[in-house]
C-alpha cells in the first residue's frame, strides 16, 4: 500500500485540497454512508485515506450525487418530499442549501463529468428531467415521460457534456433523450437483461452490460448510424453484469455480479483482465473523474479504483465507530 500524504500544492490531479476552514487536508471524494443516512468525505489520498465524519445537514440524506471537483451535490432528504436540492460547498463541512424550482422528485440522478447538467428519473410520475446551468443558475427543463413498461428504469446514464441521456428500462429496451428543448424521448434498441449502461469519453458511443447473459455490449454511433456489437460475455468468464462504466474510449470496467469480480475489457479485442481485490465489488461510481467507489460504506474495507496511472486498486479502512446493521 501506498502510504503518506502529499501537501495539496503537488497533489495529483485525481485529488481535491479541501479549504482550510472545512475538512482538513485532501479529499479523493464522497460517499453515501447508507446506515447513518449521510455524505461522508474519503480523507486522504489514495493508499493512505479514511472514510471522514459525516458532512453537516440539517436533515438526513438518503441520496446524493456529487460534483466534487465543484465541490457540490445534488442531495435528497430523506424526511422530505423527494426534490433534490442543492448542497454548495462540501468542502467547507456546512454546506449552504439551495432549492431548485421546478424539479421533480428524484428514484436516480446523474451527474455530467462536466458538473454542469444533471438528469433526474422520477419513478412515481415516469418521467425524465435535466438540470442545467449547475451549480450556478440551475434550471430544471421541462420534464418528459417516459415510455418505458410500467415506468420501470434499470439504469440512467449521462454523457460527459451532458447533452444526452440513456435510460435503460426494465424489458430491456434502451431509449435516448437529449436535453435540448422539446427533443422528447426515442426508443434505439433493445438488449435482453440489460441492466447497466455507460457512455465512452466520446459521448457518441455507450457501452451496455446484460444481468441475464452476462454480455458486453457497444453502442456505437448513437448520433447517426448506431451499430451494436457484443464484445465480451461467457467465453470471457462474466456471467451476469452488475455495474460497466468506461475507463476510456477503449476500455470498460465491468463488475460481475455472480462473484464480485472487476473485469476490465478491451472493447477493440474483447479481451478481459481481472483486477485483484481484498472484496467483493458490486458498484462502479465515479468520486471525482479518475476514482472510482466499487463498494458500499459499512462494516468492511471500502474498495476504491484509482485510474490516474493504469488500474490501481486500494482499500479504505472501515469506520470503527460504524456499528453493525442489527439482524
């Protein structure tokens, strides 16, 4: 393990310096601390970090996406009525709340990697809406439906400009909505399984994972002349997928949900290397563009994917102070 803690005016890049009047030293991101209903800092850099004390609400959060590297959220309180709100400057411990007009309650919410657009998916009325103009000048676009069966939504993805969303409902069928006005929603193809899906860099191509089959699949060209091809699947030992998100316009990471596993796939060749972890991994969620969370807060090591350098992974140790979930 990687240890020491380097002074915020050499850190890497993947590291964001808190203020001097918030948390001390840098953070490498947040992470939703489900038993205790809060957003909690990684404290630390990668190799030598630990999971901080919870950032300070006045209500607890049962969902939360974070920009950190524009050190805000778009947080739910979970005694509330679903509307996400606006969480301005994490880094200073007290955040400062702001409502958004318009939006409409929130089952899942996805940031763009520019932080500047979000999209929301609200399950009681099935349908989809974009934020933009974070963190400044939010305005909530007129939400559209979405055709989906029942409602029902697997997956929510959201390209790096924040222009276009992939919303991937529960028969399979993956549909497409654009943020510009009046743009609507289109349905563009259908995987069996389908339970995940991820944009590449490029924002025109998207990569899908099948729970059922175990399949990679791209999505090529979504603009124009969209192509589908299966990259990995069985033959390269992934059964089921759980989480894809795409390490570069070449290469996605995919975890398997059969044993936890992280696969990480060529999606020219199709071939898969397997990264070692101390733990089972059952998400993929970006911290701050080149970290990336592959567990859940509790009891055990939280497993973290650094990118910055090739594929390091690393743990956190586990908040002693936690207590464990009451059977």
């Amino acid at each position: 393990m990687r240890s020491g803690f380097l002074a915020c005016g050499i850190m890497a890049a993947s590291v964001i310096c808190a203020h001097a009047n918030g948390i001390g030293g840098p953070v490498t991101g947040y992470v939703m601390d489900g038993r205790g209903q809060s957003l909690r800092p990684i404290e630390g850099v990668p190799g030598a970090a630990r999971v901080g004390a919870p950032i300070s609400f006045t209500f607890p959060v049962n969902m939360a996406a974070v920009a950190a590297q524009q050190d805000y959220a778009l947080v739910l309180d979970a005694s509330g009525d679903g509307r996400p709100m606006l969480a301005l400057g994490l880094r200073s411990g007290t955040p400062q709340m702001r409502s958004i007009e318009g939006v409409i309650p929130a089952s899942q919410m996805v940031l763009s990697a520019s932080g500047a657009v979000a999209a929301i998916y609200s399950a009681a009325d099935a349908r989809l809406q974009f934020i933009t103009g974070l963190p400044d000048s939010p305005q909530a676009l007129d939400a559209v439906e979405v055709a989906a069966p029942d409602g029902a939504v697997k997956a929510l993805a959201l390209d790096a400009a924040g222009q276009t969303a992939l919303v991937v409902a529960g028969d399979g069928s993956i549909y497409r909505a654009l943020s510009q006005r009046g743009s609507g929603f289109t349905w563009i193809a259908r995987v069996p399984g389908a339970s995940s899906v991820g944009f590449l860099p490029n924002g025109d191509d998207a990569v899908v994972g099948s729970s059922s089959t175990g399949e990679v699949l791209l999505l090529h060209g979504l603009s124009g002349a969209l192509s589908i091809r299966t990259v990995a699947g069985a033959a390269n030992g992934i059964t089921s997928v759980r989480a894809i998100r795409a390490l570069s316009n070449r290469e996605v990471a995919v975890v398997d949900a059969a044993a936890g596993g992280l696969a990480a796939v060529d999606l020219e060749s199709g071939s898969t290397e397997w990264i070692a972890l101390t733990g089972a991994a059952d998400r993929l969620e970006s911290l701050d563009g080149s970290v990336l969370l592959l567990n859940n807060v509790g009891t055990r090591p939280l497993l973290l994917l650094d990118t910055t350098h090739g594929r390091v992974p690393f743990f956190v140790p586990p908040d002693r102070n936690l207590a464990p979930r009451s059977k």
